[in-house]
C-alpha cells in the first residue's frame, strides 16, 4: 500500500527512500561547499551500510571523520579506522568525544537516527541535541532526518529539491 509523505502525495516506500536518500546528498554537497572555511572535525552518526560515510569521505577530503553507531554493520570499505570510531549508545559515545575532541571541534555533524518509529526517533534526537551542541563550533552545521529546537539553532534553508520535513540543517549560532 503506498504511504502518504506529508503534502508529496502517495508513494511507495521506494518513492520515499529514494527521496530520502537525493535529500541527504543534496543537504550534504550543499554543506561541503559552505564549510570550505570553516576548520573542524566531522561527525556521522549513524553508519547504517556506510554510504553517507563514504560520500563525506569524497567530499570532505582531509577532514577527520569521526563515526557512531551501535555496532558495525557497513560494507567493508565503509568502515572507519578504530581511531575514527565510537560504538555503543549515543549518551555514552558523545561525552567520550567531548572528552577526546574537546569542545567547540566539530564543524559538520550528519545524523541519521530514523529508526521508523517517529516518537522515539524525535525522543534520541531530543536526548543527544546538549551533547551535540558542547561539540559543535559557532558557524557549525547540523544536518539530519529528525527536527531539532534549542534556542542557539538556526533553521537553514533546504537546498534546491530538497521537500520541507524530508531532512533538515541547522546552523550553531550560540549566544
């Protein structure tokens, strides 16, 4: 049975993962080109098969990448050096990267937190956002498949193609 994605109208789950799939490209080209002058580390969380992970490898040549997830699952050429890689639940990964990075490090973080229950997607997202934030620098870019509200976020506008609530960018623009 086809789905209904918000105001797109029917399709298949085909349909809606393939548009998934060209939103999170486009989001990504459209933040390799606007962080070109802005130094700092790389966060992928969620490595799922390791294609977006690859994809920012080719993009953001030069930048250290670092990787979270619960285990790994990745195609063999997707899967990061054990220094680049931090596994286990996110509550207690991140403040490990706090703790390695330093604060004020990142300027790019990739989320993919879908698990196909929006709660407790929406629920991950809210837990992690503080933790999220001591890692990112002023100017930094979040970019991923749930909303995220905290008063030192901006709403980035979506590139070209890309439908409202299909990913979303924010950038860290603390007070």
């Amino acid at each position: 049975m086809p789905i209904t994605a918000h105001n797109w109208g029917p399709m298949s789950r085909l349909d809606s993962f393939i548009r998934r799939l060209q939103a999170q490209r486009a989001c990504l080209d459209w933040a390799a080109a606007k962080l070109q002058h802005l130094p700092g580390h790389v966060l992928e969380l969620g490595l799922g098969n390791g294609r977006t992970y690859d994809h920012l490898r080719e993009r953001l040549a030069g930048r250290s990448i670092f990787v979270f997830d619960r285990q790994v699952a990745a195609h063999p050429d997707c899967i990061p050096s054990d220094e680049r890689l931090f596994l286990g639940d996110f509550g207690d990964t991140l403040p490990q990267a706090i703790a390695r990075l330093g604060r004020r490090s990142v300027a790019l973080i990739h989320f993919d937190l879908g698990s196909g229950e929006d709660a407790a997607s929406r629920a991950l997202a809210r837990r992690i956002l503080p933790l999220l934030c001591e890692l990112m620098k002023p100017g930094a870019l979040l970019i991923g498949d749930q909303p995220m509200e905290l008063a030192d976020l901006a709403s980035v506008p979506l590139p070209e193609g890309v439908f409202p609530e299909r990913y979303f960018m924010f950038m860290y623009n603390p007070a």
